[in-house]
C-alpha cells in the first residue's frame, strides 16, 4: 500500500493531525459534531473522565465518558468546505497507520451526529422542532470531487429537482444523499422529525435572503417550499448535512446531522434565544448515540 505523502498527509510535530490537533489514540468511535467552538463545552458539561481539551482554529475537542460511553465532541466550523476538513481528518484518526502513513487493515467505523440549528421550510417545521436530515439536498458540491460519489446519490430526486424548481443557477447541480438508516433509527425515534434538508453553501443568497445584492432566482425559496416528491417536502435549510452523510458514506462511516429548528422562513421569524434549547436536544442525542 503506497504511504501517503506528507503534502497530502499533515502530521504536526508532536503527532497530531493538521487542523483539528488530535492524535489517533485520542479519538473515541461516537462523536458529536457541532458548528461553534463554544457549543462543545455545553456537550462537554455532561461528560465525565475527560482525556483533554484541544482547541486550534475554531477546531475544539474533548473525549470524555457519558454513562459509560467513551465520545468525542468536535467542532466544524460553518460550512460544507470545513465538513471536508474535519471528516477527512478524523477517517485518517481511525483508519491511517500514522508512523507507516499508510491505510490500517482493519477498518474502524465512526458513529458521527452533529447537532446543528436550522431554518423550517414548512408549517410543521416550526421553531422549536427537531429534524433528523434523512436525506439531505446538497448546494455545495463537496463529494463530487471524490470518485464513486454517482452511488451514493439519489438520482431520482435529483432530477426531480431540477425539473420543480426550474434550476437556474449555472454550474452548480443539487445532489441527494441519505443519512445512515439504523443511525436515523436510533437517534430520530418517534419524537424527531425525519426530514428533506437543503444544505446551502452560504447563509444568505445561497439560502433565499437578499440584502444589497440581488437574487439570480427570487423565486427559489417558494418553489422549494411547494417542492413534492413521493409525498415528502422539503424541511429545512442549513450548511453541513449533504457533506457530511456523502462523504461518510464513501468512507463506511454512520452520520446523520439533526437540527433545532430556530428560524421560520415562512413565518419570517427568529428566535435569538435558540441555545436555551439545545441543550435538550444534546441529552438526547447523548442517551441514543
């Protein structure tokens, strides 16, 4: 097996992979991803036995024990460019011989959920509601950059689409992937929604908000909220979901992003105060990984 160049590979000094800082032996196999720094010392507030705490960037980890199980709690960042980063750097935690910089024998798997916020796209998707991202829409075009990504997609919702919302944004095409299955089982149950989710690669124009600079499609946000497929709609926006179940998949890892809905795009309405109730929806996640 070839060893991995060191330009390709970013082994720090004292045995830590590049960005996130963490060293293989310092992983545990359940992790929780979340997008601000500071939201991983809210998950990090119910675990016990902590290993560490490293921060680089807006890169932050701890691994600690909760009721027993060994989890680490990561944060990405904003954006479907920084999933890339992070879960490249934790597949070669668990699966690169660092010494040997080659690929390990023996496969380890990763349970990965991230805990996100999220915008509702419909009268059922209200704030306060939980969604579990059981097939996501990508707007940022991350695995199409790694080869076998054509079977990971859904091309039938793809075209589906593409045909609803007359695409008009040139040189982007929207893929599809789905969530682990027996993850989404666990984690959703019966009391969180199991949606359709757009993963926007920007937070205003690529998500319908226009401020100075006009909109190519003005209309796009109204054709994705009547958007119907197989009885199913379109739940929710956020920005890292689709990067996160594709490239999992590719790489043999469960994931599945569920969110806090804190923003109505229908309604129009926001709720500034929306980190009183994550913390909810962390313990769950935190008793069903």
């Amino acid at each position: 097996m070839r060893p991995i160049p060191s330009s390709e590979l970013i082994i720090n000094a004292d045995g830590s992979i590049f960005h996130l800082h963490l060293r293989p032996e310092q992983l545990a196999d359940r992790v929780i991803l979340v997008g601000d720094p500071a939201r991983v010392d809210t998950v990090a507030a119910y675990l016990t036995d902590r290993e560490y705490d490293i921060a680089n960037r807006e890169f932050h980890s701890v691994t600690g024990c909760y009721r027993g199980k060994r989890i680490t709690a990561v944060s990405h960042g904003i954006g479907c460019d920084n999933i890339d980063i992070v879960l490249n750097e934790l597949d070669a935690l668990a699966n690169i011989d660092f010494a040997s910089r080659t690929v390990r024998s023996d496969f380890r798997q990763l349970t990965l959920v991230r805990i996100g916020t999220s915008g509702g796209l419909q009268p059922f998707t209200q704030t306060g509601t939980y969604v579990a991202a059981a097939q996501s829409i990508g707007l940022d075009g991350v695995i199409y950059f790694y080869a076998g990504n054509a079977e990971m997609r859904d091309a039938e919702l793809e075209e589906a689409l593409i045909r609803q919302l007359e695409w008009k944004i040139e040189g982007l095409r929207p893929y599809v992937v789905s969530a682990d299955s027996g993850l989404l089982d666990r984690i959703a149950q019966d009391d969180i929604v199991r949606g359709l989710t757009i993963a926007a690669n920007g937070f205003y124009g690529p998500q319908g908000r226009e401020l100075r600079l006009p909109l190519t499609d003005p209309t796009l946000n109204a054709k994705i909220e009547a958007f119907e497929f197989g009885g199913r709609r379109i739940t929710n926006y956020e920005m890292e979901s689709s990067a996160l179940s594709g490239l999992a998949a590719l790489m043999g890892h469960r994931a599945l992003t569920v969110c806090c809905i804190i923003a109505g795009r229908v309604n129009k309405n926001m709720n500034t105060e929306y980190r009183d109730a994550l913390p909810a929806l962390i313990e769950k996640v935190l008793n069903r990984i």
